[in-house]
C-alpha cells in the first residue's frame, strides 16, 4: 500500500478557508496601519510646532522606548483580560493619547510631551502579541504560517498607503497627522470588540509542559531556562538590526555615490511591490519546509543580500537585484519565525510571542544607531558586518528551532 502525502494548501485555498474573525482580525490590521503615522513624521512634526532637532530626536527615542515595553505589557494583558480584551485596551488608550498630543506638542510642555509619546509607544504596540495569539488560535494548524504571512502583507500595504495619506493631511494641517491616526486606532478597538471572539479561557488551560501552575512567575521562569529559545531571540535582535539598515544605511549609501533619491524611493517600492506580490505564494511553498530550515535558509539569504550592497559599484540596476535577494529572504524567514513563538502552549505562547516581538522592537530601535555608527566607522564596510552578522543569525536560528534529538 502507498502512502499519500497530503500537499500543503495552495494561496487560493488557504483565502479560502481563512475564518471569517481572522479576515477582521487583519483588516483592523490594516486601518491601523494606515494611521500609523507617529514613528515616521514625528520628529519634522515636532520641528514644524516650534522644537527643536534634538528635542524631537529624544521624543521619538521616548516612543520608540515604549514600544518596546509595549509588547511585554500586552503579553500580560492577554492573560488578565483576553487577547480581544487587549486589543481594545490598547487601542481605545492609543486614541486618547494621540488626540491631546497635538495639545502637548510645544516647547513648554516638553517633559509632559516626552511622557505622553512613551504612554503612546506603548498602548499603540500593546496590540500585537494579542493579535498574534488571536490568530494563531482561530488559522488551522497547518495554515499558521500562511495566516502569519497574511498579517504581513497587510502590514505592508498599511505602509506603503500610509505616507500617500499623510501628504495629503499634510496639506491641511499637521494636526491632522495625529487626529488620524488616532481615528484609526478607535475604528480598531471597536472592529476588535464587536467582531472578534472572546478567547479569554485558552489561555488558562494548563498544558502537560507546565508544571507547577501558569502564574507570571512560572511561565517567565518558563521562558528564561528555555535556552534554544534564548537562541532564537538572538537570531531576531540581529536579524531586525540588519533588516533595519535598507531604511538607514542604505539611503546613506545612495548618496554618498551620487544618486538622487528617487533611486532610493524606487528601491522602496520594488521592495513593497515583490513583497505583496510574492510573499503568499513563496509562504506557501516554504511552509512544506520544517520550520529551522526556513528560518536558516531565508536568514543566509538575507545576509547574501545585505553584503551585496556592498559590491554593487554604484548601479542603479545593480542595487534593484540586491533589493530583491534582501527581500526575498525576508520573505522566507519572516512568516516561519514570527509564528514560530505560536507554537508553545496556550498557558505560556502570549509571554513567548511578547518577548520575540519585544526583541525584534528592540532590534528595530537600537539598529538605526548601530547602523549610523557603521557608516560612520567602516563606510561601505558596513554590509560585509551585514552579511556576517547575518550568518550568526541564521546559526542562532538552526540551534534554536531545531527540534531536539528524541532519546529513544
């Protein structure tokens, strides 16, 4: 007799038997995303109400901070008032903090502001382990990756609309910057109350790998001996630092060989392009891959992407190809290792998911001033430490999410 092996579900099966909560549960996804508009104007913002350089520059640090701790303090809301319960909290706080920021945004009120703007980081990115649990409960087991991937794209198309929406208010008043985008945040909390289920009593169930209880303590206690896990967080801090170089060295890059920016701005929209284009139909053929080889596999080919920057000699043409090879390999790890912390049990998955994106944010924060100071002290050197340090990554994420030998 033969086996039959079941091929995984292709992209249009998978839109298919998507659930109807997840497709909400994405599209407030998405509207978030479009307001989300703070990291990226804030400091011009700031400099157009009347502060100065580096007041903005600390303001924008402020954020970045909360964020931060942001994605810890969700985890734990998931566990006290559910992960639709968190979603709301957060967002329902990010819209009241955003609309009196306009209020606080001078010269005077500058400790209040620097307050405000770390309450603001933190209620705004509260939402995402909440999100990610949410959806890793309600997607089929085997569609998990793909659902990650989903949420992906419409953070990407939430990116690539957000800056055309932020011209146009631009336009009429700067204000309007953060009345949006905290407009967008209220529509979030109430998509999240009205629509999505309430999953507050998984996450109590105890699962045979938590002895002892599923208090804080236990489950933090938990995650800290976890030491493969230990290795994939470290394979996310370097990856989001390396990633994070396209946006700051990059540009450096560009002109310190004499392009214009509009090389740089097609750089970003071929990446935008390929990644919505592209990233389901690759996802759903790297999710028949075991998860450690995704993640190895599309690290190392970041990293190959990352240090061809460094040998493009200066061609526009040269530079797209690289902008490819760096975004593919994203594409390969990126759904794989963000679901990846999804895989633990339901007492302990919320703290492991807030502790990866709590890593990659931090990642995300501290590259830019790795990034600058590269620059700075290698110059073009830069995108070899890149593609080394992309090699580290994708060792740390073989050791740690590589399942363990099973001893006979």
């Amino acid at each position: 007799m033969t086996a039959t092996i079941a091929r995984p579900a292709g992209v249009l099966t998978v839109l298919r038997r998507t659930p109807t909560p997840v497709r909400y549960l994405l599209g407030g996804v998405l509207v978030n995303q479009l307001g989300a508009l703070v990291q990226t104007f804030m400091v011009p913002y700031l400099v157009f109400r009347g502060l100065s350089a580096g007041q903005a520059g600390s303001a924008i640090a402020a954020y970045s901070v909360g964020s931060v701790v942001g994605v810890l303090v969700g985890g734990e809301l998931i566990h006290r008032i559910g992960p639709r319960g968190a979603i709301t909290v957060a967002m329902l706080g990010s819209a009241a903090i955003l609309a009196v920021l306009p209020l606080l945004s001078r010269p005077s009120t500058f400790g209040v502001l620097m307050i405000a703007l770390l309450s603001a980081g933190l209620a705004t990115q509260s939402y995402r382990p909440a999100a990610a649990v949410l959806l890793s409960d309600l997607m089929p087991d085997e569609l998990r990756v793909m659902g990650f991937s989903m949420m992906r794209i419409a953070l990407n198309i939430g990116a690539a609309l957000s800056p055309l929406i932020a011209a146009g208010l631009i336009l009429l008043d700067w204000n309007l910057l953060l009345w949006f985008d905290a407009a967008t945040a209220l529509v979030y909390a109430i998509l999240a109350r009205w629509l999505l289920p309430d999953l507050r009593t998984g996450r109590r169930v105890p699962g045979a790998v938590v002895q002892g209880g599923t208090g804080s303590r236990t489950v933090y206690g938990i995650l800290l001996r976890d030491r493969r896990f230990w290795f994939f967080l470290a394979s996310t801090v370097i990856g989001a630092v390396i990633y994070v170089q396209f946006n700051v060295v990059l540009p450096l890059k560009i002109s310190s060989e004499g392009h214009s920016t509009g090389l740089y701005s097609g750089l970003l929209v071929t990446a935008s392009i390929v990644l919505i284009l592209c990233e389901l139909k690759i996802t759903a053929t790297v999710a028949r891959w075991p998860g450690h080889v995704a993640a190895t596999a599309g690290t190392v080919l970041m990293a190959v992407g990352a240090a061809s920057f460094g040998v493009s000699g200066g061609s526009a043409v040269a530079l797209v190809a690289c902008t490819v090879v760096f975004v593919f390999g994203t594409m390969i790890n990126g759904p794989t290792m963000f679901a990846y912390p999804a895989t633990f049990p339901a007492p302990v998955n919320a703290r492991y998911i807030s502790a990866h994106q709590a890593t990659f944010g931090l990642g995300m924060a501290t590259g830019p001033l790795i990034g600058v100071a590269a620059w700075v002290g290698l110059g073009n050197g830069v995108w070899w430490l890149c593609g080394g340090l992309g090699l580290v990554a994708a060792w740390c994420a073989l050791l740690g999410m590589k399942p363990p030998r099973q001893t006979p």
